[in-house]
C-alpha cells in the first residue's frame, strides 16, 4: 500500500464512514460511541474530514475512526476500509518483494494480463464458489458464463472468486479477488496495476438505440441484475471513474440516446453515489428499492423466492 492509496482511504467522507460503521449521523452530528452519550456529542467536520467528541475528546481521521471504533491496528482498519468502499489497494504479494523491486508511484508497475488469462479461457468453481453463485445468489448460469467467473484456493485453503474485468473490446484490463469465507478479511484482493472502475464493458457492444442501461454498485448487484433479464454496469465509487469512463458513459446516451437507471442501495452512501452519478448523467433515473432489501441482489433473491 503507497501513499497514494493511503491517501484515497483518508479522503474518504467521514460520515459516510461513520454510516458503514452503524453511527447514526444527523446534521453533521452523532452520539459518540467511545463513551454513554446521550446528547449527540461527537461532530463532524466536512472541511477537514474528521470528527471530535467535545465530552471525551476522541478525535481523528477515516482510519483513526475505524482503527478505534472496531478495535483494529492500522493495517487492518485500512484494508476494512478498502473493502467497504472498494478502494483497490495493491495485492499483498506485491508488498512483500523487496523494497527496491516496488514501482514508483510515478511509474507503477502495469498489469500483466498475460499472466492471468489463462484462468478464464476455462473457468472452473470450486464447490465453494457453486454455493455462493447459484445457491446463494441465485445467478443465472448464462450470466456466470457471460462474466467468465472462475475461483481458486490459496495455500491456507480459502476459497477465492476471481472476478475479471475487461475493456469494451474484450481484453482483461484487472480482475478482483473475493473471499469467499463468510466475515473474513480482506474480502477483495487486487493484482497491481488493476483496472477495476466499470465493470461487465462488453456489454456495451450489445446495447441498442434507446434501450436501458443499468448501473449498479459493485460485481454482485451486477450479476443479479443481468441474471434478471436487464443490461448492466457495476460502478464502484463514481470517484473512481476515470475522465474516459465519463466521456464513454456520455457519448453513449447521445449517440445510442441511452436510458441510465439505478437501484442505489438502501443506505446513506448508496444514495450518495447516485447523487454523484447523476451529476455526470443528468438522465439517470433513480429507483427506490422496497423496505427489507438493502441492495438488488436481496432484492432479486427475495423476487425469486416469491415466484417459486
């Protein structure tokens, strides 16, 4: 982890962590969970993006927060707060080289696609993986073959899920790893150099004139949206996106005249994203998702579950 992503992980919105961690905030104030407060003593600062308790006095960033909060040491806040906003970090191999063989923030060290190709010209589940995308998340088998989906299992025996991420040309640009181990941590790993900012590209190449596009926040609600019977993209963070996915997104809906829907998750942040997203796409059309589901794919279950 360079400084750089170090960076991205502070700069963070506070409250928004604060949210993921189960701090109810109004009006840029909560009650402090470091002592038995009830007057709503902890503050929120969203110019400097940190909070302070005026009673006991804890104070801090994005990671100083969760690092206390949960009980974390610094690594382990950082990589759990990688993991609830999908910040990609460096893989953890490529932190144990040496410190002369690490790329220069300047000059990082590009993806080698080559050397993970191989694992989705013949994807293979392990039983882990059955369970988790067919028994679990319900997915179409046509949608996990479209994804090219594959898994593997580290020399500790955790069942990973490899996720590939290709350009709208079909070529590998990133992939993702998922744990696949219920609570465990980290829950994603990336390969350096990963581009990992939209996923399911190829599907563009499939759109026609006027025909509906759907956005979603992250892989799964990606792959329960297609399994649904609807086009779709995942969009981490819209502050993730790079100036070309932007103007890709953009010529679309002029030149395809392109309708963008999303369901954003039933939270402060999945809100959050839309309201970025619809900065840069005007006709976004946002839909409300019904009490209980906290994001589409417990939705898309919940739906098939009523069929059956």
């Amino acid at each position: 982890m360079d400084k750089f992503e170090l960076q991205k992980l502070r700069d963070l919105p506070m409250e928004g962590v604060a949210e993921r961690l189960g701090l109810g905030v109004t009006h840029h104030k909560c009650l402090c969970p470091f002592h038995d407060d009830h007057h709503a003593s902890m503050s929120f600062s969203v110019s400097r993006n940190t909070y302070r308790c005026f009673v006991c006095g804890a104070s801090g960033g994005t990671i100083d927060l969760v690092m206390r909060y949960l009980q974390k040491d610094f690594l382990e806040a950082c990589r759990w707060l990688a993991d609830e906003h999908n910040v990609i970090l460096s893989d953890e191999g490529s932190r144990l080289q040496g410190e002369n063989s690490k790329p220069s923030a300047l000059n990082p060290k590009p993806f080698d696609a080559s050397r993970y190709d191989r694992f989705f010209q013949r994807p293979w589940l392990s039983p882990a993986a059955c369970r988790f995308l067919f028994e679990e998340r319900r997915l179409d088998e046509r949608v996990v073959r479209w994804c090219r989906l594959t898994s593997w299992t580290d020399r500790g025996g955790v069942n990973w899920l490899q996720i590939p991420y290709f350009s709208r040309e079909g070529q590998l640009i990133g992939l993702q790893n998922r744990n696949l181990q219920p609570g465990a941590l980290p829950r994603f790993r990336f390969p350096a150099g990963a581009e990992c900012s939209i996923y399911n590209l190829p599907i563009l190449g499939r759109l026609r004139p006027g025909e509906a596009l759907w956005i979603t926040e992250g892989a799964s609600d990606c792959w329960a949206m297609l399994s649904a019977g609807h086009k779709a993209i995942a969009i981490p963070s819209a502050t993730l996106l790079k100036p070309r996915d932007v103007e890709l997104l953009s010529a679309l809906n002029s030149k395809l005249s392109t309708e963008y829907h999303m369901y954003p998750d039933r939270d402060a942040p999945g809100e959050r994203l839309f309201m970025q997203l619809q900065q840069l796409l005007p006709s976004l059309t946002h839909h409300q998702l019904p009490p209980g589901c906290k994001d589409f794919s417990e939705l898309y279950v919940k739906t098939l579950n009523v069929k059956h």
